[in-house]
C-alpha cells in the first residue's frame, strides 16, 4: 500500500509540468506493466491545483509529472506514505 501526496506551493496545472493520473489504472496491472511505453493516454487527466491544495492519490495509479512550459519554477512537497 503506496499513498503520495503532492501539495502545490504554486498554481500548478498542464502548462507548468502538473502531475498527470490515468484514473482507475491501479486496477490494471496490464497498465502497470506496459506503464514505461505509454507516453500519452487516452483517459489521462492533468488537475489543476492553486497554492494549498494537495493532490492525493494511490501511489500504484499510473502517473508521472509533465513538461514545464513556463518560464517559472514549478516547486511543490511531495509526501510518500507506504505501509
């Protein structure tokens, strides 16, 4: 059992490297194997977060961050909690 926690110490969304989830993913472990060959996916999602707000999530859902775009750093704590 893996639970991470991302809390956001700036706007962070698709365009400054936000962290992308495929929901329901942590049920396919057919996902998790092929997760290092999938660059994009259809049911991916990217949440937008304002300063404050955690993003918390099974830490086996496929996800990984994306490119920061911006100009500006894009810094956040990330917390792993694991069983």
């Amino acid at each position: 059992m893996v639970v991470t926690a991302i809390v956001a110490l700036c706007p962070i969304d698709a365009g400054n490297g936000g962290t992308r989830l495929v929901p329901g993913s942590h049920r396919r472990p057919d996902l998790q194997r092929r997760a290092e060959a999938l660059e994009l996916h259809p049911d991916e999602i990217v949440p937008t977060l304002t300063v404050g707000d955690a993003l918390v999530f099974d830490g086996h859902l496929l996800h990984s961050g994306t490119q920061n775009h911006s100009d500006a750093d894009r810094p956040a704590l990330q917390i792993v909690w694991r069983r």
